[in-house]
C-alpha cells in the first residue's frame, strides 16, 4: 500500500510541476489546395541561412538559389522566413520543396512544415502532382533577394510593408 502512495504521490507532483507544451498541428490538405494557398512555391537549395529576432519573435531566415517555380519564384534569389511551432529548418546545401505565404502579422514571405514545405527527397509525390514547372535560368546570382521580373526586392517589399504598418498612411 505504501508503495502505490509513493507512486500516486510522484504522478501528482510531475503532473502539478508539468510546464504546458504545444505541438505543431497541421491540417492536412492536397498539393493543389497548397499551391493555392502559397504566395509561391519553388524548389531550390539553401545558400545560407541566419537567425533573426523581428518585432519581438525569432525566426530563421534561409537565402534559397531558386531551381524550379510553379508559381511566383522564377527569380535566381529568394529569401524566406520560418518560425514558431511549426518552423521549416532549411539547412545550407540541401534541396527544398517550399510553399511560401505573406504572413499577415509581420508582412514577410514565410514558410513552415504545414505549409507543405520539406526536403526534396521526401516530396515526389508533390512534384508528380506540381508538374514540370519552370526552369528559372541562373545568369549571375548576386544573392540580392529579388522576387519578381520588376527587379524589386523582397526584402524592399517587407520592408516597406512593415513601414506602412507602423506609420498608416493618413
């Protein structure tokens, strides 16, 4: 009897001690709902990525030489961002799928897990289904972050996007 007090009282203590932790929880949804949702979606290796800390919360910014775009990536450079729960660590020299959105809060082009975004050797199915896409040809990379044919940036359009947030025009 003492014995399963001891145990009682132990489970108590851990469950009256225990910190809260959330997981990352996803909706699943198909490849064509995914595109649909994304800002872009590309396929293209890590050059370099850094930690960053933006308006308070921290996130992972990756440099990705674009290879591949099935919607709005046929630039040679571009830069997204990752963070929180469900955050994509996109490693230097590898190949990712990424399906990338504009994050309403923070104005930056982000991805993470439940977008869709994930090594290239695990996403055949998704490229079955994305098609050929199209081949972004690499005249001089410059690693300047450029997102559309105009040659603006993206880190002028997230810029300029958290400009306007903290001084509303009018």
């Amino acid at each position: 009897m003492k014995s399963v007090t001891k145990v009682a009282l132990i489970i108590l203590c851990l469950l009256l001690t225990a910190e809260a932790s959330f997981a990352c929880t996803c909706t699943i949804r198909s490849v064509s709902q995914r595109k649909k949702d994304a800002k872009a979606v590309f396929m293209g290796a890590v050059i370099e990525n850094s930690q960053e800390m933006i308006n308070g919360r921290m996130y992972y910014r990756a440099w990705i030489a674009v290879e591949r775009s099935w919607k709005n990536a046929e630039v040679e450079e571009i830069t997204v961002y990752s963070g929180g729960g469900c955050m994509a660590w996109l490693e230097p020299g590898k190949k990712y799928l990424v399906y990338a959105y504009t994050d309403k809060e923070s104005g930056l082009l982000e991805t993470d897990i439940c977008s869709g975004t994930g090594n290239i050797k695990l996403a055949e199915k998704d490229l079955k289904k994305l098609g050929k896409g199209k081949v972004v040809v690499k005249s001089n990379p410059k690693h300047n972050n450029s997102f559309n044919r105009s040659g603006i940036s993206l880190s002028f359009i997230v810029n300029l996007d958290a400009i306007r947030r903290y001084f509303p025009p009018g």
